[in-house]
C-alpha cells in the first residue's frame, strides 16, 4: 500500500515538472487542491515544513531518474533533450512577460507596452500551435515527457517552435529560411529597376533609383542616406510604387520578405503585409525610446535582424548590430504608412551585407 501511494505521487509530481526545467516546482495540481480541501485540515509550520522536505526529496528522485535516462541516450538525443528543457524555460519566461503586459492593460489600456513585451507576446502567438500539443501531453499524458521527447528529436523543426531547437538545428534551419527568402529579392528589384526605366518621370528620382538599382545589382551596398532619398518616390502617389499598385508577385515575393504566407488574396496580402511592417515600425520606436540596442543579447540580435531582411545566423553579433543600428536610422525617417518603402528598404540594405560589408562600415 506504501508503495502503490507513492507511486501514485510520483506519478503526480511527473506530471507537472520536467528535468530541471522550471526553477521553481508548481504543486498545485488538481488532485492536491481536492485532497487538501476535502480534508480541511490546517497543517502546523512544523508538518508544512517536514511536507515540502519530502516533496523536495520526490523531485530530486525524479531527477535523478531522468537524469539517469538521458545519459544513456545517443548524444543527439541529448542535445535535442537539453534544449527541449531549455525551451520550456524560454516560454515560461515569455508567458510572464505576457502576464506582466496583460497586468498592465487591465490597469490601464493604454498603458506602455515595452519592447521584450511586446517581442513575447509576438512569439507565443506566432508559435501557439505549436506549443498547443506540447503543455496537455506533458501535464495529462503518462510518461508525457518522454513521448513527447520522439518526434522532438525525429522532426524538430515541424513540431517546436524555433526556442526549442539546438544550437545547430537554428542555424540550419533559419539559414535554409533566409535563403529562401533572399531568392525572392530579384524580384523586387527586378519590378524597382522597371519603374526606373518606364514610370518614373521625374529625373532627379529617376537617376538616384538608377544608381541605387545599379549598385545593388553589382553587389554593392547602399548608403542610409541614398535610401533615404527614395522616400519621397514611394510617398508620390503618381509613382505606382503603393501597395495598391503592386502586381500580384511582386507582393508574393515581399510576403516571402516578411515571412508572411504568399497564397493570399491580394487584399489579404496588402492588410497582412501592412500590420507587419506596422509591428516592425512599432518595434524599432521602442528600441530607440528604451535606448536597447547595445543591451540586447545576441540571440535576441540575431532574431531582430532575421526579422529585419537579413541572414542573421551568417553574421557575427557585431555584424548583426551594426545592420540595426542603421536600419534604426531609417526607420526614425519613417512614418507608420510607409509600408512598401520600409519593405524594399530591408530588400536593399540585406540583400548583399555580408561580415567583410560590416568590416568597410558599408553604411557609411
């Protein structure tokens, strides 16, 4: 009988925590909030004491059996496990952002929201139905850490969100994304160096598109200040260069651009399009106001720029800053409405910075 109770216990206790992964153990699970209730029983600071010691003891049992577990696994299995673990707490950490953020809202609605807010609020959505299988198979399922541990390590990049990958199945697999993405760059300036040669009736914007088309197409890097030339043209209402005006896979390619799903409506495309780069836009205030460009980490940097049009992952952290510190500069210029400048202005600068760009302060 001794035995069966604390097996059922155990088997309590596995449901609601993981291997080292939260710091501190949660232990109100419904079977103990029935329990203690229906026994109405007002437990002495001594008893309090001695039943957090055993609970603390069953945790680290279970631990230690987990602990045994993994190192015998093949070390992939490891990595995949560890990060698994690591994840976890990436999202705890994000959901008490969220709680912080929706704290606040209810205080006030119209209270600041501030930027790793805001960030965590983006990426538990973005992320939602992946993690939606995740929490009611390790909380509700027997041995639900470990089946879940399966397809962890056979197909990570399907079933977790991008926190939960190791080290190298984030290079690999964003670097694969970026590249695709970048493969739709001609595009874009394909359809700008057009509007260059057919559309464009004003000389001086003619040959300042020109030129910048031109350097671009030669490998070369733009200037924030040349790009910033461009805004009055993307501002014209004759130019044809609004969103409106676009063609259809010119707004394919700029979803690809935004990681925005391309097989949209056209009108689907421009309203997702534009609450991107209104995210975006939102996003870089912040950074200026909370002065958190230096303060950010390099995997927060990484996924900013990623955001931003560039492969991240190929760059090193300075590298990484130096494109968002001028990106910033561009977008200060900029307006809430000046979606499709600040999409070809990612397209622009990105498409050919590199770490030996970052070296010759190709920005000026």
């Amino acid at each position: 009988m001794f035995t069966t109770m604390n097996m059922l216990k155990m088997s309590l206790v596995k449901n609601r925590v993981g291997f080292n992964i939260f710091k501190t153990p949660h232990l109100s699970t419904p079977a103990s909030i029935a329990s203690v209730s229906c026994r109405n029983i007002r437990m002495t600071p001594h008893q309090d004491d001695r039943r957090k010691g055993n609970l603390n003891d069953m945790f680290e049992k279970f631990n230690q059996i987990t602990e045994k577990f993994v190192s015998k696994l093949p070390y992939p299995a490891q990595k995949s496990f560890y990060a698994f673990s690591a994840g976890l707490r990436v999202q705890q950490k994000q959901f008490r952002y969220w709680r912080s953020a929706q704290a606040k809202k209810k205080i006030d609605p119209h209270s600041y929201i501030t930027y790793r807010e805001e960030m965590a609020i983006y990426l538990l959505k973005k992320d939602f139905l992946k993690t939606a299988w995740i929490v009611p198979t390790f909380l509700f399922v027997p041995f639900g850490l470990f089946l879940i541990f399966i397809p962890v390590f056979l197909i990570p990049r399907y079933v977790l969100p991008d926190c939960y990958w190791t080290r190298d199945q984030r290079s690999k697999y964003l670097t694969q994304l970026a590249t695709s993405r970048t493969a739709e760059y001609g595009m874009i300036l394909h359809h700008l160096s057009y509007h260059k040669d057919n559309l464009i009736s004003q000389d001086r914007a003619k040959q300042r598109l020109h030129a910048l088309v031109q350097q671009v197409s030669e490998g070369g890097v733009p200037s924030v200040d040349s790009i910033l030339h461009l805004l009055p043209l993307f501002r014209d209402s004759s130019s044809l260069l609004r969103i409106s005006d676009l063609p259809n896979p010119v707004l394919r390619s700029l979803c690809n651009t935004a990681f925005i799903v391309p097989f949209q409506t056209k009108s689907m495309a421009i309203r997702s399009l534009t609450r991107s780069m209104d995210f975006i836009f939102r996003l870089d205030r912040k950074l200026r106001d909370e002065d958190l460009l230096h303060k950010l980490s390099p995997l927060h940097l990484e996924y900013a720029t990623l955001m931003r049009g560039l492969d991240s992952l190929s760059l090193s952290p300075d590298a990484n800053r130096y494109f968002l510190q001028h990106w910033l500069q561009v977008t200060r210029n900029c307006s809430a409405d000046d979606t499709v400048f600040m999409l070809h202005a990612m397209v622009l600068m990105s498409f050919n910075y590199s770490e030996t760009k970052f070296k010759r302060k190709c920005f000026g």
